[in-house]
C-alpha cells in the first residue's frame, strides 16, 4: 500500500507539470446532450457562454433546435462552460462547442442535428443520452434505442473526423425516479438505478471498440454520496451540512452536481489532475463554490476518473455506534454488496491501535438493503472508537470511517440528600473522593475501591456541599445538603 500511494503522489505531481505547460495545438470539442450538458438553470445554464459555441443559438423559430423556452434565455454555457474555463486555467487551448436540446435524446440528435456531428473536423466529441433511455426496459428504458443511436452518432462522427475520440457522458441516477413512490426504483437505493446506468453504458463502450471512454459522471455521484460529501436522500436529508447534488427538481444537476461533472470531464478528456485546479478555481469562484466545496469535489473526481478500480465492494450506507447499559450498540447498513465474506468489528482505545472484538458474516452479493448491529458486551467505560473492516471473497479488505462514542456517565447514588450524621455513596468504583464546601475547601476525602462509601459529617456545619469521585469515566461532581 506504501508503494501505491508513492506512486499516485508521482502521478500527482506529473499532472501538475501538465498544468504548467501550455498546449501548442487547439483541440476542438462538441458537446452532445440536453439539460444534463447545458445546466437547465442559472447560474450554470449561462456560465461562461462567452467562452463556448452554442450551436443552436440564434436558430429560426422554424428549426427543430430552436431554443423556445423564454425562461431558459441563451446562448447557453452549461457544463461545457465551466469545462472551458478549466482547460483554460490549466494552459490548454480549447474550442468548446454544444448542441445540447431540452430533453432531447441521441435519436434527436441523430434525427435533428446530424450536420453539427459531420461538419468537424472534431477531436473530441461528447455524447449524453435521455437520463432513462440506457435503463432497462422493466425501468422504462430504451436500452436498443440508447445502442443504436449513440453508434450511429459515432459513425456519423468518424466519417468526417475519423481520428475523434469519442467519449460518453454516463448520467446520474435521478432521486426523482427513487424516493417517492410509484417511480421505477421505488423502495431501493439509489446505488441500483446507477449501477444499471453504469452497465448500459460500459456494455455499449465493450461493444463498440471506436468509443474512448466513457466518462463515468454518474458513478462519480455516487462516490461523493458514499465518500460523505453528498446527501444521498434530497427528500429526507437529515444532514443538511452535506451538498445537494440534484438541483430543486431533484432530477438536474444543482451548481455541485454540474461542477462535478466538469470536473470528472475535464479529467477524463485531458488527462490532468483536477486537484491542481484548487480552492481557487475560477468557475467555482463564479458560482459561488466554496474553495473547501470545490477541493473536495475534484478530489472525487481525481478519484473517479485515475483510482476506479478501487471502488468499494460493498456500499456503505450508515454506520454507528451508541452507548447502552449493556455495552455500546454498533449499527451499520449496506446498500448494494458484492461477494461480500464479513465484516470484522474493531475497536481501538486511541484511534489508532485497532483490534478485532467481533466478525459478523457478510450476505455475498445483493442487491437489496441490509443492516447490521452488534453488541460490545465488554466495552469500556472510557472513550472508545470503532470501525469496520469489510472482507470480500478473495480476502481484499476495505475500512470504513472511524466513529467514536464517549466515556460511560458515571451511575452515583447518595442518600439520604438532605443528610444530617452521615451520608452513603454507592456507585462505579472510584479511586477517590472529596467533599468541598462553598469555598472549594477539601474537608473530607477518601476511596471507594469497592464502590460504595460512608462519609461522616456530623462536625459539618450545615449547608450545600459538592462531593468530587475520580473513575475511570472521569471525574464525577455531585451535590449535596447537610442538615
């Protein structure tokens, strides 16, 4: 593992050498799509128009591409218009143009504007499908549309730029066809509408050999929601600290969501480190992104597009831990898991130092939502951290993040309270006690290693009084009367 992470470092600082060095030659890109690419609203539907060609801007009323809508007013920037600036902030010289029609799917495309994928010559071309069209058919998809327009896109694209890659921009699973009911994934997490996605559109990139890449957005989403950066149910966000990616539709991208994309973009179609961009990137700054928002969702990206094939057999959905009277009750829940053989329950004093107190066997592989919880019986009564080690088939082990749960709260009995001769503790074992009075005064002290004392106090005068207990939890205070 150390040799891994010393490599990715110098595969970090070579791409920030990339981004010091200013292409000598224009790419020119065409961003295919819809409202997915160009943003759907402000501030991304505008961002950076200046800088793109919007090919559909300025059309007759007459053409099919006209774009009607008066609350959508262009020329358009999208997605496309933050890729622009990035390239131009890291010394790449690009020509951004989009076609990108509401709604519209590659057959539109194929249909409708066919001259814009033939009229190059382009080195890149995007393509982005109808966000359901690559779905099952049980899902309302159209997977034998989504395969056969995308290749003809393809082909119409190579006969006059034959040397373009082109590359397909792998949609988000929609919150709003998951959480509410009647939808096609109600009842099952958002990892499984992504996960068909994913499929339709590596199953379309196998089969046809003149696709670069594909360009994995949507997995990317899902990553920010499972890394913690993103909320995984806009419906019921019960952390609102985390981003929204899904805008207020719940379908579109929000300024977050299409940030990522660009960023996953940039990545995928330059081959540069989308974390030498920096807090202060400049279409972040733009929308409004914070520099900590902005380094963490290149960091996913970076991730994504240059680690992949380190994605988590398992999809973490929840994990804690909580304390009991018969111990500390840990709870955790999957979304989706892949040969899944346990998960081992490690607890560590420190955070550090981690040992295994349980194993609990895993479910293989499944598709369905499971939970899990165990009891640490033999928990100590001091601050303790837990996490989990998840082992697959193979024996590959992965840990989740690290949860702490605080020391016990000290059970302290005393009576009687008002007291007059004496008065009698029972509780934790503690190595000491004291008895203050208003003044911080120590008038009486002693131990209770069997956790119970009696404390004289008939030459007390009367008044409030504060007993202090030191135990292993910490230190207890409690107060009370002599009569």
């Amino acid at each position: 593992m150390v040799h891994r992470l010393h490599t990715l470092w110098l595969l970090s600082g070579c791409f920030a050498g990339l981004l010091a060095a200013p292409a000598t030659a224009q790419t020119r890109i065409l961003f295919v799509g819809n409202s997915f690419t160009h943003g759907n609203t402000t501030p991304v539907l505008n961002y950076n128009a200046a800088g793109i060609t919007d090919e559909n801007y300025g059309l007759p009323p007459s053409s099919p591409r006209y774009q009607a809508d008066p609350a959508m007013p262009g020329p358009w920037g999208g997605v496309p218009g933050i890729f622009k600036k990035m390239t131009d902030q890291a010394g790449r010289a690009y020509d951004v143009h989009m076609e990108a029609v509401s709604a519209a799917a590659l057959s539109y495309h194929y249909t409708n504007a066919l001259g814009v994928m033939q009229q190059g010559p382009w080195d890149q071309v995007v393509l982005q499908e109808n966000s359901f069209q690559p779905l099952p058919v049980a899902r309302t998809g159209r997977p034998a549309d989504f395969l056969n327009y995308a290749t003809r896109l393809e082909q119409a694209v190579h006969a006059g730029s034959p040397a373009a890659r082109v590359y397909l921009f792998q949609t988000w699973a929609r919150a709003d066809m998951t959480y509410p009911a009647g939808q096609p994934y109600s009842g099952l997490p958002i990892d499984t509408m992504a996960r068909d996605l994913r499929r339709a559109y590596a199953y379309l990139a196998g089969q046809n050999p003149r696709i670069a890449a594909v360009a994995a957005v949507g997995d990317a989403w899902l990553r920010a929601i499972q890394a913690g950066v993103a909320v995984r149910n806009p419906y019921n966000n019960s952390n609102p600290g985390l981003l929204s990616l899904w805008g207020p539709d719940n379908l579109h991208a929000s300024k977050w969501g299409s940030y990522l994309a660009a960023c996953v973009l940039f990545a995928q179609l330059t081959g540069l480190d989308p974390r030498t961009l920096g807090p202060a990137e400049q279409a972040a700054v733009a929308l409004d992104i914070t520099g900590p928002t902005a380094v963490a969702l290149q960091q996913v990206a970076f991730q994504q597009v240059f680690m992949s094939a380190e994605a988590l057999p398992v999809v973490l959905t929840s994990f804690a831990a909580q304390r009991q009277a018969a111990g500390v009750r840990l709870h955790w829940a999957t979304a989706t898991e892949e040969q899944n053989a346990r998960f081992d329950v490690q607890r560590s004093p420190d955070g550090v130092a981690f040992v295994t107190i349980s194993s609990v066997p895993g479910h293989g592989t499944t598709l369905l939502p499971t939970r899990y919880t165990v009891l640490d019986a033999l928990a100590p009564v001091s601050t303790s951290y837990y996490r989990l080690r998840q082992v697959d088939v193979s024996g590959a082990a992965t840990y989740s993040p690290v949860v702490a749960v605080g020391p016990a709260a000290a059970l302290v009995s005393l009576y009687p309270n008002p007291a007059r001769e004496r008065l009698f503790i029972m509780g934790q074992a503690a190595t000491a006690y004291r008895v203050r009075n208003s003044l911080g005064q120590v008038l009486r002290q002693g131990s209770m290693p069997t956790g119970q004392a009696t404390v004289e106090l008939v030459s007390l005068p009367g008044g409030l009084y504060q007993l202090e207990l030191e135990t292993a939890a910490g230190q207890v205070r409690r107060t009370f009367t002599r009569e």
